[in-house]
C-alpha cells in the first residue's frame, strides 16, 4: 500500500477534521498504483523501412518553377492514383529544375507511400482558392475555421504513408495569392478579432489505418502539422517537425480520437503545442511517445478536448528544451472527460515556465457538465530546473491525482496546487509539495547533460 497525502484544503472540503493532518502532515487513505499497468501503443514498432517498389519518380517541371501549381497538381495526383498498394511515388531533385516542386492539394491511395529525396521540398502552394471547399471562405476569418481542405489528406486509406529525407513546406509565412496578409498573419488577426481563420492544416488523416511517417520534415504549416483522426495504428519514426515559435495554431502532431500511436526519435519545434493527444470525438488510448526532443513551443500536451477520454499514455526518455509549458495537461469543464494511466519517465526539462501543467481549469471562465477528471498519473525520474509546477484538480470531489518516484525540480521551483492527491515513492520528490509530507529526493539526479541535443538541420533544399 502507498501512503497518499491530501492537502487540509482537500480534506476540509470533504467535511473531515483536519487536525490530526496539520499535525502529522499525512493521511492515510485509499492506494492507488505508482504506474499504470498497460500504457502505450499495443503494436510491435520498429524503425521503418523505405518501400521497395517505386512506382514513378517525379522531378520539379518548369511549371513549378513557373508558379504553374495546378499542372504540377495534376502529375502528382495521377501518379499517385495510379501507383499500386504498396509502391511509393519518389519526387527526386532535378539539378535543371532546382529543388522545389509547387502542388497544391493532394489525396493519398491506400497502400501508397509519397517519397520525397533528400534535397527536394514538395511545397504547398498560398493559394486560398486551392483548398477552398466550396464555401469561398478558405483565406477568410469566420465563426468556424473549417473552410480549407488539408495539403495533403488521407481519408479512410489503409497503409502507406509519407518517407525520406526532404520535406514538405506549408509557406505559413508567405503571403496568400492576391493579398499582402500571409497565412500566420491571418490567424493572429483571427485571434485579435475573436474569430477562428480558415488556413489549411499540412496532413490530416481521418478514419484512416496502419500510416507511416519516416525521416520526413515537415516545416512551416499554415495551421497543425499532422492532424489525426479515428486513426488505428500510425508510426511517426525520425521526422523533423520546425516552425517558428510565433506562429500561431501551428501544433506539430495532434493524434485526435485515435489509438496505437508512436512518436519516437523525432524533433519538433512549433508555434503551438509540440504534440496535442485529444479526445473530442473519441477516445484516445495506447500511445507512446519515446526517444523524443522537443524545443520551442507549448509543450507536449494532452487536451483541451478530453470528453471522450484519453488513456493508456506513455511518455519516455523525451527533453523539453524551451517550451512553455513541459508535460501539460489542460481541460476544463466545457470539454473535459477521463484522463487516466498516464506514465512519463526519465524526462529531463528545462527553460520551462510552467515544466508540470496539469490544470483541470485551463479556459477558467468555461462551464459546463463535462468535467475533466485526472488520475493515475505517474512521474518516474523526471528533473527540470525552475518554474511553476501546476496541479489543479476541478474540485474535492475530482481530486487530480499523481504519483511520483525520483522527481526533482531545482529549489527555485513553485508549487501552484489545488485538490490534489499525491503520493510518493521510494524516488522522492524534491522540492516537497507544501502542505504534504512526501519523501524527499535523494541521490544523484538523473543525468540530462547526457540527453540534451541541438535540432538537427532539416531535409529539403
């Protein structure tokens, strides 16, 4: 059995006497596990392959070079249309045609994989009427921000993926055909005029299996990176994701409703959360994100839409050098729901504001009946420096409840803590909650000079 602690804040509300807590500064209650039992994605990963057949290789015409998009369009989508299950599409640089080639939207086949070389970059192209849906609202601000189709999608495909080492760049920075208002401008002004823009996100997989992601980078959307949904097995191994820090509504990956997910050996850098885990429209359980580095942005994230529940995560071997926020999970109730049997371990942090944010009460003027619960999460060997470290359940009757074992955060480190649980193992904790009595951290912290790496200079031209 572990010994948790309330806060006498906690044990008032429940209408029981705190004295003997504010004397021995403990209370004995209910156990719960340091570490869930079946957290992560269920499937055997290894690192991928590249295809083996190659179905067409495509190099840049002069219509890319000539701002001729809708050609360009064309050649590519036939070519993958045409390619078989389990062939690629390679794009490869022409040293003529330079190394850009100019699409706009493109749909993905089940089975086929877009492969793109080294020294090649498949832009997209800022032209709002591209991926406008009909509505003539793509490039606008509106109440809703769902007028532009994705640059490339995979909807209900089965297989494939995206692979090599180029890149795919959403020009978020350029300014829109016919305007002198870039992608990112329009949405800062969105924020500004309370509205929601309409940019198009760079990949969005919907009701989609069994994707792969591959040593591509992927820079510069104009909205998310990769926005995932109802998708059952997507593997994401040594991809480059790099975005500048003020870009707004830029997340790197955004597994929504989806289940059996890695994130391994991959490094990103956004404007918006690194990695955004939701449950919107359904569940999202068994992911694990290990071996990763994560740099300028918002952090690696679970919510704001957790309704449906998001379980069964795991979060290993990972630095967060510079982001906002470092582990964060946010909801509140408007949109909040389970989120359970969250492991994180060997974690290393720094340059955070805010390195743990595990706030049930993130939007605080929110209301509603769908109340975001958190618990069964567990910290094992995770060292940060300074910052505020958040643990805000909703209320006394939804406590936020974690566990930790050999965390250590440096003595400038506040705790900012609300309706919390907490219980310690043989690791410690350091600095000490106030309000508990937790064993402290002792020993030597974990080793995070070690793990510490600079972003590596991304694929493409």
């Amino acid at each position: 059995m572990h010994l948790v602690l309330r806060s006498a804040l906690f044990s008032a509300a429940l209408g029981r006497p705190t004295s003997s807590l504010l004397v021995a500064g403990l209370l004995l209650a209910g156990a719960f596990p340091v570490a869930p039992l079946h957290a992560e994605d269920r499937r055997p990963v290894a690192e991928p392959a590249m295809p083996a057949r190659v179905c067409a290789s495509l190099s840049p015409s002069q219509a890319s070079a000539d701002g001729r998009w809708s050609e360009e369009t064309r050649r590519l989508q036939a070519a993958i249309d045409q390619c078989g299950a389990g062939g690629a599409v390679r794009l490869v640089s022409d040293s003529g045609k330079g190394g850009r080639f100019l699409s706009g939207p493109l749909d993905m086949k089940s089975g086929v994989t877009l492969w793109i070389d080294r020294g090649l970059t498949l832009t997209a192209v800022a032209d709002p009427r591209a991926y406008d849906k009909g509505s003539n609202t793509c490039g606008t601000i509106g109440r809703k921000g769902n007028g532009c189709a994705a640059f490339i999608t995979f909807d209900g495909t089965r297989g494939g993926g995206i692979v090599g080492e180029g890149a795919i760049d959403g020009q978020g920075g350029a300014a829109m055909a016919g305007t002198h208002e870039t992608w990112w401008q329009l949405a800062r002004r969105a924020q500004q005029e309370d509205g929601k823009q309409n940019n198009p996100r760079l990949i969005e997989a919907d009701h989609a299996r069994d994707l792969t992601f591959y040593r591509i980078t992927l820079r510069n959307a104009a909205n998310f990176h990769v926005a995932l949904n109802d998708v059952k097995g997507a593997t994401f191994w040594g991809i480059r994701i790099d975005t500048p820090a003020d870009a707004r509504n830029t997340d790197g990956i955004d597994p929504g409703a989806s289940e059996d997910i890695t994130i391994a050996h991959s490094f990103i850098r956004t404007g918006d959360d690194n990695i955004a885990i939701k449950a919107g429209k359904g569940p999202t359980r068994h992911v694990s994100i290990l071996n990763d580095h994560f740099y300028w942005g918002h952090g690696l994230s679970i919510g704001s839409e957790t309704n449906a529940g998001v379980s069964d995560i795991l979060v290993r071997n990972v630095t967060l050098d510079g982001t906002t926020s470092g582990l964060r999970i946010k909801s509140d109730a408007s949109r909040g729901g389970l989120v359970s049997d969250v492991r994180y371990e060997d974690v290393c942090l720094r340059g955070n504001r805010k390195p743990v944010d595990f706030d049930t009460r993130y939007d605080d003027k929110a209301s509603g009946g769908d109340i975001p619960v958190f618990e069964n999460i567990s910290l094992r060997n995770v060292t940060g420096a300074g910052g505020t470290l958040v643990l805000r359940g909703l209320d006394a009757a939804h406590p936020l409840k974690v566990a930790f074992d050999g965390v250590r955060f440096g003595p400038d480190a506040k705790w900012q803590i609300e309706n919390a649980q907490l219980s310690a193992g043989a690791g410690g904790v350091s600095p000490t909650p106030p309000g508990f009595v937790l064993k402290q951290a002792g020993g030597a912290p974990m080793d995070c000079a070690a793990h510490w790496a600079a972003f590596p200079k991304t694929g493409g031209e």
